[in-house]
C-alpha cells in the first residue's frame, strides 16, 4: 500500500504503535519496502539514531536536512555511509540573499531606496544569515 506525505507520527498511528514500541513498529514497516524518507532538521547523531532503522528495501532514498556535515559518532551513519551520497547546499549568491531579505521585510524599492545605514545593517544580517533562505526570511520578517 502505498503512503503518500505522511509525517511519523500519522504512520505510527496507522500502524497502531504507541510509546517506546514505536519506532521499532516504523522501522519493521519499513524493512523490505521502497520508501522516499524526508527527514528534516537532524542536529545530532542520536536523532539519526533513534529514528532510521538500518534496514530499508532496494530502491529506497533517504534524504536528511542538517546543518551538520558530518554525523561521525552515529552508529547509523557510520554502517550507512559507504551508501550515502551527501549534498552541501550552498547559500545564495548575495545579491539574491539581499532581495529575499528585502522581499520578507516588506521593503518596496520601487518607491524608495534604502538609506546608507539600513544598506549596511541588511549586509550584516545577510552574512550572518549565510545565504540561508529560511534565516533570510525569518530575519526580514522580524523587521
């Protein structure tokens, strides 16, 4: 049966599995079968850990988002790793960091263009937010 965009804890409930039984009831579910696993936001290798199983079925593609390059004290990552293909995903280009920031803080620079000050202040959070969209949005959002 096929489960399409599901979160965890919606499969865990199909599967009728509850409290600490339940990422083993996942990881049983997953064995054998091909599955596209989105994991997002891993900051440490117990959450890998934790929550992959070891065993996936052939033709299965897990992709973890993490701002960590490495996860060399998993136990997951270290018996996965010669199957892992890693993707660094750079930040954006300044100038396109700049307009997304701008774009998310609601700033119309058709109309007026932004003050020396406020050109140095956007290029400080810009680099502090390494060209990461999300920072950049948050970031122009708080303004």
């Amino acid at each position: 049966q096929a489960v399409s965009s599901m979160q965890l804890q919606d499969v865990l409930k199909q599967l009728g599995a509850t409290g600490q039984h339940s990422l083993q009831a996942f990881g049983d579910y997953v064995r054998g079968r091909a599955v596209l696993l989105v994991v997002d936001n891993i900051w440490t290798a117990g959450q890998l850990d934790q929550l992959l199983p070891k065993e996936f079925g052939q033709g299965s593609r897990i992709i973890i988002t993490s701002r960590q390059q490495s996860f060399s004290d998993s136990s997951w990552w270290s018996e996965m790793k010669p199957q892992l293909f890693m993707y660094l995903v750079p930040g954006l280009p300044n100038a396109t960091a700049l307009q997304l920031f701008r774009w998310s803080a609601g700033l119309d620079l058709s109309v007026n263009l932004p003050s020396k000050d406020l050109c140095d202040v956007e290029r400080k959070i810009i680099r502090y937010c390494k060209g990461l969209p999300l920072a950049l949005r948050l970031a122009g959002g708080l303004l």
